[in-house]
C-alpha cells in the first residue's frame, strides 16, 4: 500500500477551488495524465456520482472507474475505484488558511503483482506527479481570479 498526501495554498476563494476541484470533468486540465474524463451525471457531484478516466501510466492507457463515496459541499470529497489497475481511495479536501484556500490531495493505492516490487519508485514518482498537478491547478484557480 502506497499513501500520498500533498497539500498547495491558493489565492482564491474555498467556493471556486472546491467548485473547480468537485467538477471531475476539470481533471483533465490540471492533473498530467488524466486523457479523457466522463462524470455521471455530468451536472454535479454527489455521493454516488461515477467518474471513468483515461489515463496514461506506466506508458500504458488505462480506464479507471471510481466512486464519490463520501460529499461535503465545499470541504470534502472521498472518492475509490470500482474498476482498475489498483485499488485506489482518495480525498480532495479545501479549507481556509492564512487567508487562502489550502488544497489537499490524498491518495492510497493498493499495488498487486510486479508493481508491488516497485512501491518506493512508484510512490516517488507519483508524489512529484501530484505536485506538479497542484501547482497546476494553482496556476488555473489563481489566474482566473484576476
């Protein structure tokens, strides 16, 4: 089992990131990878809202299918995989500090066969993945607020 949490504060409003971050249509914009993303319904984000992703890993196209399984409008969204390479859960989460937005991403993936060998790599890897991705996402919500 492989557990990441990453953190970014961002000059805008706790209602336009989690807006932004809530909506899994927007994830390809800001996480490197993400190729295509289908939300159902489409319109919003709920306990039991469904995503499919497209994504590239490992040099490889995957199709990930997940669940929203835990919604707090504008704080939280806990999210896990019901089809996949691995079983991963997740948190999207928003809070106010020292007058910003503070962002927090967190990811545990449950490695299976050879990947498992590679966890530390793996881990590595994907800690400056989601780092990168946040500083994305910084630059996207902060831009638009000018």
């Amino acid at each position: 089992m492989i557990t990441i949490t990453e953190t970014i504060l961002v000059d805008c409003s706790l209602e336009d990131v989690f807006k932004f971050i809530s909506n899994y249509k927007n994830d390809t914009k800001w996480r490197g990878g993400v190729i295509e993303m289908h939300q159902f319904p489409d319109y919003n984000t709920f306990v039991g809202t469904t995503t499919i992703e497209t994504i590239k890993l490992f040099g490889q196209k995957y199709f990930i299918s997940a669940e929203v399984y835990e919604y707090e409008n504008n704080k939280k969204i806990s999210f896990r995989t019901t089809d996949g390479l691995f079983k991963v859960t997740g948190c999207r989460e928003v809070n106010r500090e020292n007058g910003k937005t503070k962002f927090t991403y967190s990811l545990s993936a449950e490695l299976t066969g050879v990947y498992k060998l590679f966890s530390n790599p793996i881990k590595n890897s994907y800690k400056k993945r989601i780092m990168r991705d946040l500083n994305k996402l910084k630059q996207i919500l902060e831009a638009k607020e000018n």
